[in-house]
C-alpha cells in the first residue's frame, strides 16, 4: 500500500499536477522528514530552517531526487527517503557550520597542539579526559604542558573558529549506547557513563593493542563490533541487519569476537616482553 | 579487555565523516541493504565496505534506529505551509529543458562570435577585472558615529553561500562621552523579506539578545547589557515570502569603555 501510493505520488510530481502531489508527499512523509531533521538539529529555529532545506532540494529540478527513486526496486521508498533527507541534511549542517577542515592556523602548529585542538575544542573533552586520550600519542605530556597546549591553540585561533569549533560539537548528538542490550526502552537519549580514572588508565595501556587487534580481526567481525559498540545499535537490531538467527546469536558471536581480540592484545603484550 | 572498554575506545575514537573513500555505496544500496534485500557474496561485498566505512556505516545505522522509534511529531502548520510553496510557481519540466537549450545555444553562439573577431582584430585581450564584493558603505547616522562600539567585517561562514548581506553596528556618544543613542543595528533590505530576525552573540555562540523587526535597522534596548570590552557577534536571519530564509555574514563589534 504505502509503495504504490509512494509510486502514486512520485508518477504524478513528473505530471502539470504536480502541486497537489507535493502536498500529498508532505503530508504522508513530512512527519519522516521531521524526524530525521531532528537527529541532526534541536532546536526549533535551526530545526525549521533544515526542515525547509530539505524540503527545498527535494522540489529542486522538478522533483529530480524524488524522481529517481525507482519504485519496485530493491529498497522500500521510507528506508531511500530517509537516507535522502539524512544526507541532505548533512549537506545543510555543512553549509550552516562549514565543512570540516583543519583550520589553516591549526594546520600550521605542532601535531600535539593540532590534537589539543580537537580533544578540547573539538570534541569538547576535560582536560583530564584529553590528557588520557593524549598520553598513548605523546607520552611525555603532563597536564601542565597540556594546559600550555590549550593556551597556544586559543590564541591561534579567532573567536569566529573558536564559536564554529563548539557549534560543530553541539549538533552531533549523543549515541546511545549500552553494552547490554536495549537502550532505548528506559531513556531515549541515554549517554554511555563517564569513566573513571581507573578504567581510562587502564584503556590507555589497551588503546595501541586494541588498534591492532581490531585490525586483525575479520571483515564481518570488526562489523559486529563497530555496529554494537560504536553505533550502539541493540542485539536485536544487530541480528535484524546482520541477518543473524536472533539476539543470543549475536550476543555469543560477540562473545567469541572479544575473547579473541582479548587473546591477540595478550599475545602482542607478551611478544613485547620477549623482545 | 570488555564491552565497556570498547564502548569507551570506541567513544574516544574520533571518525571523519568527510573522508569518503572509493567504492562507497549510493543511497538506494544502503536503502537497500537496510531493507535486508542482500544476499550471498553481493551482501558480503557490501559489509565488508561497511567495516571500514564510517560514513556509510552512519547512514545505515542511522535508518536501522529511527524507523524502529515511531514518529511522534506531525510538522507544525505553517512550516508545513511554507513547505508546500515550495513547489509552487515551478516551471514545467519541458519548459526548463527547452530554454535551458535555448540559453546554452545561445552562450555557445556568443562564444563562436567574440572567438572569430577576436582572432580577425588580433587585439591584446585586456584582463577581465573580476567583481568586487560590495562594499559597505559607512553608516549614516543623525548624530556623530563614534569608535565607543568598535566595529569590525569578520569573515562569512567557511562553506556557507547564505551570506548575502552584512549588518552594520552604529552607536553615539553623548556631550559628556557615554552612549546617548545605544546601539544602532542596519543592514541592508534583503529584497522579498517579510521580516528579520536580529540576533547577538557572545563568541561562545551564547545568545545575549533576540528580536524580529519588518525595519531595516533596530536599536538595541538599553535594557541588554553588554560588557565593555568584550567582542559579541551580531548575526541577521531575512525571511523571505517564499518559505526561504538567509542569513547575515556575522559582524563582530567590541563595545568601548563608556
């Protein structure tokens, strides 16, 4: 039903009725548009003017990005629209906070101070997250030569690269991630908890063999890991993608990848200590 | 070595979206494979891209999680008005087409025509001076202009083709040297504009103070306080009767010791 009035209204937004068409496509999909606009943009202003963007390079060339959609085709027209409207609305961030370059008088500076730039300003890290970050990369730094480090970037940079620096951070919005299983059931925008100073520690020692193992490891299985632990989708929405039997499926492989990234971080340590 | 050790790698874990690598697949692939419409080696071939792929690997990621949260929200009326002009007062396809051709005939005529007498008059072909930036003209103010709020141009947004109009900061002193008028903000009209949506910033991209006006210039009440010294931003959103809205190039301007 929902494809052949899709077809519906993409054959008549080639037609002189094209008018009404569009109105029927915002009414059916504006809500869809909406919500994608929102993964990218919070507040009501900037919401609204991406709202109108998207909607703008959808009517743009009579119709010419809807048109190409292929109705009968491989994927269903809600799963292409919101890849469309996704990347359009990348395309808008973009153009509101510029794309994202190395400034030129960043670019020029030492590589510590080029990662303080995008530890601190950037990513918007603590100092003492930074310097955890920092320390597998430069060994040497204290907090003392970090804070030095900051001073440097800020006076390099204008208040303008300053304020775009924390724009860019503050319209990626958070994952939600949880190691176990279904985020999104108890809170719907769940940030993963903070570390502590132990396990950051810790995670430094494992960073450089962590790199590597997960280097190693197969196509399929970084996939697995990447989906559960960076993108934090759920063992349910995993398996659905993956096309594995179901969540336990997931959870034991995943199991099997980590016990095994676990053996080639211990294997790399102790080929260390032989050396 | 566990699950929240790998959550918190991956956390610290910077990607770049901007970086998109050969062979990337296009959206109706992602679409596609979201769908589950992928089998045997094609499937393969397209997860092994997705493992090293951050950027496609985000637009999957990003259909698998929003179709499974339900849309809540219908579009507010009049966005979904201006939304729906959007499409009006479009030209039929095959009228684009045809003076699309008409005008592309036409350029190329030109060409031929400047090339041929070019080429008999042999003539030293002057450089073409490229168009300058407006320039914005000094503030023309009732009373004297005066250096108590320093105003300087600042650059439009990298990237951004929006910037189509700059505002201009005026302020005025009185007899005994403090602020007699305020703060005066002008700007050019944008032509189409139904109104304009003056906003002032701190660098930190704070809002300090938000108005709209069908003017083209607005006093800054006296009421917003603005620290001596310190740099603010002035920024000018123009709404357009279209449905479309652009915004001002951002004038920096330090208000003086008063």
């Amino acid at each position: 039903m929902e494809e052949s009035q899709a077809a519906g209204i993409l054959e008549r937004l080639a037609s002189k009725e094209f008018e009404p068409a569009w109105s029927e496509f915002l009414g059916a999909y504006s809500p869809l548009i909406l919500q994608t606009v929102k993964h990218f943009e919070r507040d009501h202003d900037p919401v609204a003017d991406c709202f109108l963007f998207v909607c703008e390079k959808l009517c743009e060339k009579n119709f010419r990005r809807l048109r190409s959609f292929k109705p009968g085709g491989a994927a269903r027209f809600s799963t292409w629209l919101r890849v469309v409207v996704h990347n359009l609305c990348r395309d808008w961030h973009r153009q509101e906070y510029g794309r994202h370059r190395v400034f030129k008088s960043i670019a020029r500076m030492e590589t510590l101070d080029q990662d303080i730039f995008r530890c601190i300003f950037e990513q918007g890290l603590t100092q003492d997250e930074s310097l955890s970050f920092l320390l597998p990369r430069h060994p040497q730094l204290t907090l003392a030569e970090l804070e030095a480090g900051v001073e440097r970037v800020r006076s390099a940079l204008t208040e303008r690269q300053t304020w775009l620096a924390g724009a860019r951070r503050r319209t990626s919005l958070p994952l939600e991630i949880d190691p176990e299983g279904d985020p999104r059931e108890s809170a719907p925008e769940l940030v993963d908890p903070a570390p502590s100073a132990e396990s950051v520690l810790v995670m430094n020692e494992q960073r450089g063999a962590l790199e590597q193992a997960l280097r190693h490891l197969s196509k399929p299985e970084r996939l697995l890991i990447k989906l559960r632990f960076e993108r934090g989708l759920t063992l349910q929405e995993t398996a659905s993608l993956l096309g594995l039997k179901d969540a336990q499926t997931v959870d034991r492989r995943q199991r099997e990848v980590i016990e095994k990234l676990r053996k080639f971080m211990a294997d790399s340590t102790t080929g260390r200590g032989k050396t | 070595m566990d699950k929240n050790n790998l959550i918190q790698f991956f956390k610290f874990r910077m990607t770049k979206f901007d970086q998109r690598p050969w062979g990337c697949l296009d959206e109706s692939q992602i679409a596609a494979y979201a769908d589950h419409q992928y089998a045997g080696r094609e499937k393969e071939r397209m997860e092994a891209h997705l493992a090293d792929c951050d950027d496609c690997l985000d637009q999957v990621t990003f259909v698998v999680r929003s179709r499974n949260s339900e849309l809540q929200e219908s579009v507010p009326d009049a966005l979904l008005l201006r939304a729906k002009r959007l499409a009006k007062a479009k030209p039929e396809g095959s009228t684009v087409w045809v003076w699309g051709k008409i005008a592309a005939a036409t350029a190329v005529a030109c060409l031929a025509v400047v090339t041929v007498i070019s080429l008999r008059q042999s003539t030293t072909v002057t450089p073409v001076t490229p168009i300058q930036n407006p320039v914005i003209r000094p503030a023309q103010t009732p009373t004297q202009a005066v250096p108590a709020a320093r105003v300087q141009r600042h650059p439009a947004i990298r990237g951004s083709q929006k910037s189509v109009f700059a505002p201009t900061v005026v302020s005025s002193l009185g007899g005994n040297g403090t602020l007699a008028g305020g703060i005066e903000i002008r700007w050019q009209p944008v032509s189409g504009a139904m109104d304009y949506e003056v906003m002032v910033l701190t660098p930190e991209g704070d809002q300090v103070w938000k108005k709209r006006t069908t003017e083209a210039s607005i006093q800054l009440p006296r009421a917003v306080s603005l620290k001596a010294g310190q740099k603010y931003f002035v920024t000018i959103r123009a709404y357009l009767t279209e449905g479309k809205s652009v915004q001002s190039a951002p004038m920096a301007f330090t208000v003086g010791n008063q």
